[in-house]
C-alpha cells in the first residue's frame, strides 16, 4: 500500500500537536513532533534567521528519516510552511532560503484560531497578532499552491474533521497486491 503524508499546521494553541498524537493512535501512522518545539524548550525562543532556518533544516532531516521507513501514515506536526510564516511574523517579510525549502505532505490540516489562546512559555503570538499569524501562514500555502482542508470548531468537532479528511485519503489510496 502506497502511504499517505499528512501536516497540521495552524497558529499557536490550536490543538495540532495534541490531535496529531491522536490520530496516529487511532489510526496507527508513525507521529513526525515538531522539531521547532524541542527547540524552543530546550534552547529558547530566540528565533533568529539562522536559526530558524536551522529548524527547518533539521525537522526535514528527521522527517526524512521517518520517510525511509515508508509508513502507511506519516503525520507531521507542521512543517517549513510553519516555520517560514514564523518567519515572516518575526522579521517582516518572506526568506527566500526557507521559501526553497519544498512543502512535501499531499495533505495539509489548517487549523482554525478559534480555540482559546493559552501561554505554555513558547507561545508568542496573542489577540490581533494570532490573526495575522494565521494570515501569514494562509499566505505561504497559498504560495506554495497549497490548499488546505480548514479544521476548526471545538475540540470534537476538530477530531471528526481531522479523522474524515485522513480516512478519506487513506480509503482513496491504491492498495498493493499481496
């Protein structure tokens, strides 16, 4: 069976990295964390270009090594569109270095800033600055030419979104012969 790579990606606070641990329980997909996470917990939030681009780099390196594996589910916990609109957010516009960093998951989870907003010591981007994220982050898939599927809602109805748009392309996936 060919497999299925899918990223949540969405502003801070919205549920990703949670539900992205779900689903590769429920439906048993290998779980890429986000590497810009373990970053900021246990090095800082000091998000300078080199250092972004340095997350970005390493989150692929270790994507790639899951990929090896060629799972049936692969689900990431965002990827460089993420980390390119943070990017933007702290330094004002696009880089070109992160802009050439290719977006590989055939589905993308957008999540909705329609959750209650919650400081865990990393999170920077609160009120009119958490739409603008958001903008930002639509404005990188758009460039890319990604078109999401729009997860939003409470916490269930982001579950049964997020499980529909999985199923959905894991039933639409051609299976091998055995």
């Amino acid at each position: 069976m060919q497999g299925l790579h899918v990223c949540l990606t969405g502003v801070e606070s919205t549920g990703k990295t949670k539900l992205a641990e779900q689903l590769s329980r429920r439906l048993g997909g290998v779980l890429m964390p986000e590497y810009g996470r373990e970053y900021a917990e246990t090095i800082g939030t000091d998000f300078m270009p080199d250092v972004l681009r340095t997350i970005a780099r390493i989150h692929a390196e270790r994507r790639h090594r899951l990929q090896a594996a060629r799972p049936h589910l692969l689900i990431e916990d965002t990827d460089v569109v993420m980390t390119a609109a943070w990017f933007r957010m702290l330094h004002g516009h696009r880089d070109p270095v992160l802009s050439a960093m290719p977006a590989v998951a055939e589905l993308y989870l957008l999540f909705a800033p329609d959750t209650p907003w919650v400081a865990d010591g990393t999170r920077q981007f609160v009120g009119r600055d958490r739409l603008m994220f958001q903008a930002a982050i639509e404005d990188e898939m758009a460039a890319r030419n990604i078109e999401p599927v729009l997860i939003m809602g409470n916490w269930q109805q982001r579950e049964a979104q997020a499980t529909a748009a999985l199923t959905h392309r894991l039933d639409s996936l051609p299976q091998s012969a055995s």
